[in-house]
C-alpha cells in the first residue's frame, strides 16, 4: 500500500471515468479539494492509519475515477454522512461497484473479531449520527427465510482456535491502553442498569444510551488488551447489542433490530458464550412471531437448543422451550405446542437446584414470565384455530397467573402491561368485551408510562377487535374514545 494515499488500481479503474457520483457530493458538500483531503488525513490518523497522507491531486484522481483503498472509503462515507446528517454509503460515493458492503446490506457478515468489531462500530455510530427515528431502518431489508438462517447456521461452526495465554490480573489502573478491573466492572454493571431501565420504561427512552454504550466498548475493543479482557469485552457488546436489538424491536424499527441481534450473535461467538447467543438466537425468534414468521422462527429456535445443549442452564432452556412453544402455536400445531409448554414448565422446575448464578440477562425469565409466555401460546393457538373457546380457556388461568405475578413487580412494567393485554384479548375471544375492556384500560394506563412503541400496537389492535366485535356496546365506545385521548398515534423521535 503505497503511503501517498492508499489508493491502489482495480479492473473499474483500469478504464477510467470521472466518478460523478462523487462529484455530485463533493460539489454540493462546498468543500475545497484541499479541505476534503485535510479532513481525510485527519479521520485516517483518528483510526491510526499513520500511512495516510493525501492532497488534493490525489482528491482530483477520486473524482476522475480513481478507486482509493479502504479505509479511505469508509472515512469518505463517514465524513459525508456526517456532512449531511445522513447515510451516504460507499457506493453512494461511487467508490465500489463490486458488490455491496456486508455491513450496508443483509446479514450474511463475516465471522471474525476483526470485522465484527469494525461492523458493530460503523453500525452504532451511523445509527447515533442520524438519530432519527427510521432512518436506518429504511436503508436496510429485513431478511427472512433461507437468506437469514443459513448464515445464522454458521454460529455452530467452530472458528480457528487461538492460543490461550495464561490469565493475566487486571491491572488496578489503565496501562498502555489495557482496561482496568474496576473498569471492565463498571461496563458490565451499567449494561445491567440499562437493561433494567428498558424493563420498567420500554425501549424508546434509552435507545440511544445504549448505542452510545456499544459504540464505546467496540472503541476498547480496538485496543491491546489481555485475551481474558478481549473476551470479557465481547460479551459486554454482545449484551449491549443485543439490548439495542430489542429496544430497536420494541419502538418497531425491525430492521435495525434484526441487524443489532445479528450483530450480537457475532460477538457472543467471539466471546465464546453459547448461552449468550442462544438468548440472542431466541431475541431474532420472537422478533420472526412478531412479523408473521414462526416457521423462520421454530428454525432460530432449534438453532439456539442445539448450539447450547451442553451449556444452557435450566432457566435458559425453559425460555427456549417457551419459545419454541410460540412458534409452533403460530405454525398451528397443538400437539407440539403442548408438548414444548409441558417442556419449559418442567425444565423452570429445575432452575432451584442449578448450582451455578444465573446471568443478568436471562433472570428476567420469571415464573411470571413462563406463564405469560405459555398462556399467548395458548391464545396465539386460538386464533390459528379460528377464534376456538377450548384454546382460549386454557390460556385463562395461566394468563391469569402472570397478570397476577406482574402487579407485583414494579421492575417490568412493560411485560405486565402486555400480559393485561393479553388477557384482555382472552376475554375477547370468549365473548365477555366488558372484562376486556376494564384490562384493556389498565394497560393504557401503564402504557403512558412505558415508552413501547409494541405495548402501543397490541393495546390498538385490541380495541380494533374489540370495535369490529362488539362496537355497539357502551364499554367499547367509552374505550376507544379513552384510546384517542390517551394513546395518540404521534412519530416520536428515537
């Protein structure tokens, strides 16, 4: 790589033409050639790419159709995208015709450390820079099928085993770039923190913090550390991923979500935590339910069993269980929902007599939350089966029992909130609209508090069915007049 620049020639430069796609940019960006070049050296010598040194002749060879070499790509799309608030990609710059950056498009994404680090890194930042709600989430496709489960597949594939030096203790205070212990403390308690945070208020108020978080620790993870942190470092933006995943999903920004999980898969795999990724694996699958998926979803599912058979604690695996349940509900089959139900309340019978902590991340997973996982199969079952009452009624006492549960944990208002109204929709399905509308109020109530774009679509299309049923009667018109007033449809910020 020669050090005038870090261009090189390619087969499109060969036969050269002006880029126009970059002058267009440049021309309306109202920078100077030798303005361009300065902000490029500086951005190169941010990543410590010292070899870069560009001027403006070699700025008039871009534009006449010079292809440079990465990173000067990527900090042309970062100065640019950040010079007009949006994403301007490498090939909206012209400068790669090949085939379409992993990390702009799809998840089939390399599965190294390296480039994971460098992905989740472009991904947070753009995703801080434009900090407007959907942007990136129009520039990106939700994968589905084939094309999202066969690179998930690669998960199970064991990668090159690097040597295992002997542990090194953590220094008390920062050394040449080697985070300290109460450093590296401090990470993973506040990735718990924020993860309480989106239990109690949804994911709409501190997306963003989380991101921040992420963006953060892929800059640690850029550093010289110890093998022992490097590994720790992963599973901490594996978990902040994943969060910002889920958060992502709760505000309905599905495909900024899909690609933050396919992300934290990435980094639970460099952290060589199966359990972890198993979680994320179950995150994506629920996701699947949610947009009308459950067959991509049952795939993710058994994905997770199979990858953390030998490592999964019992709490972990009845999650799994339960949502293995979900998607055979959605799939429309009884028999194998019941089973997979039967299989997540006995294997939660185990969790007392695990030897070992469970981790932050699955402790959310309650006798609250078994119930209320078992009981929407139950329901979701009733709907597949054309509104059938003997579904409905098994989901009762179980929906019951997790509204029953959650009144009691002020710490996941956003899980209480859904499961009244699911019960609320159990009531609609056994004809009694009185009783769901009284649940259907409550969990109004508790929505103005919980910032979830995803309580809000469930409490909406609840009273749409409650008006197609029953709308003569005075409790749903009370309810949907209640409805406009509380929970008005409004584009919020992100």
């Amino acid at each position: 790589m020669s050090g005038n620049g870090g261009s090189g020639t390619t087969a499109a430069s060969i036969d050269k033409r002006p880029n126009e796609l970059l002058t267009s940019w440049f021309v309306r960006s109202g920078w100077s050639k030798g303005e361009l070049a300065r902000q490029v050296n500086r951005r190169a010598r941010q990543l410590g790419a010292n070899h870069i040194s560009t001027d403006t002749s070699r700025v008039r060879r871009w534009l006449d159709g010079e292809n440079p070499r990465e990173p000067i790509p990527r900090i042309l799309s970062e100065l640019f995208s950040e010079r007009f608030g949006c994403v301007v990609s490498v090939d909206d710059l012209g400068l790669r015709t090949a085939r379409q950056s992993p990390s702009a498009t799809g998840v089939d994404l390399p599965w190294t450390g390296p480039q994971t680090v460098a992905l989740l890194s472009e991904f947070s930042r753009s995703d801080l820079m434009l900090a407007r709600r959907g942007f990136l989430g129009t520039s990106l496709a939700l994968s589905a099928g084939p094309s999202l489960i066969e690179p998930m597949q690669r998960w199970l594939v064991p990668g090159p085993q690097a040597p295992q030096p002997e542990p090194e203790p953590l220094a008390a205070s920062r050394r040449g770039g080697r985070l300290s212990r109460p450093e590296l403390d401090l990470l993973e308690s506040t990735t718990v923190m924020f993860r309480q945070w989106d239990a109690q208020c949804g994911g709409g108020l501190r997306r963003k913090a989380v991101v921040g978080q992420l963006h953060e620790v892929t800059d640690l993870l850029q550093e010289p550390q110890p093998e022992a942190t490097t590994r720790k470092l992963f599973k901490v933006a594996a978990e902040l991923a994943e969060l910002a995943g889920w958060m992502s999903y709760d505000v309905g920004l599905q495909p900024t979500a899909q690609k933050y999980f396919v992300l934290a898969l990435h980094a639970a795999k460099e952290a060589g935590d199966k359990p972890l990724g198993s979680y994320v694996l179950s995150s994506m699958s629920r996701q699947m339910i949610h947009l009308g998926r459950p067959e991509d979803a049952l795939e993710l599912i058994h994905l997770a069993q199979y990858g953390s058979r030998d490592c999964a604690s019992p709490r972990t695996q009845s999650m799994l269980y339960a949502m293995e349940a979900r998607a055979y509900a959605n799939m429309g089959q009884p028999g194998k929902c019941k089973r997979a139900v039967r299989m997540a309340e006995d294997t939660f019978a185990d969790v007392d007599e695990w030897d070992e902590p469970d981790a932050d991340w699955i402790r959310f997973f309650s006798e609250a939350e078994l119930h209320g996982e078992n009981s929407h199969s139950y329901r979701d079952l009733a709907y597949v089966a054309g509104r059938s009452p003997t579904y409905a009624s098994l989901a009762e006492p179980v929906m019951q029992r997790a509204v029953d549960l959650f009144a009691q944990d002020a710490e996941h208002q956003r899980s209480y909130a859904l499961n009244l109204i699911g019960m609320a929709t159990v009531h609609l399905l056994q004809r009694e609209p009185e009783r769901s509308a009284v649940l259907a109020e409550k969990a109004m109530y508790i929505a103005k508090k919980v910032r979830s774009e995803r309580v809000n679509t469930r409490i909406r299309k609840t009273v749409d069915t409650a008006v197609r049923d029953f709308g003569d009667l005075g409790e749903v018109v009370d309810l949907t007049e209640k409805l406009a007033l509380e929970l008005p449809e409004t584009a919020e910020a992100v």
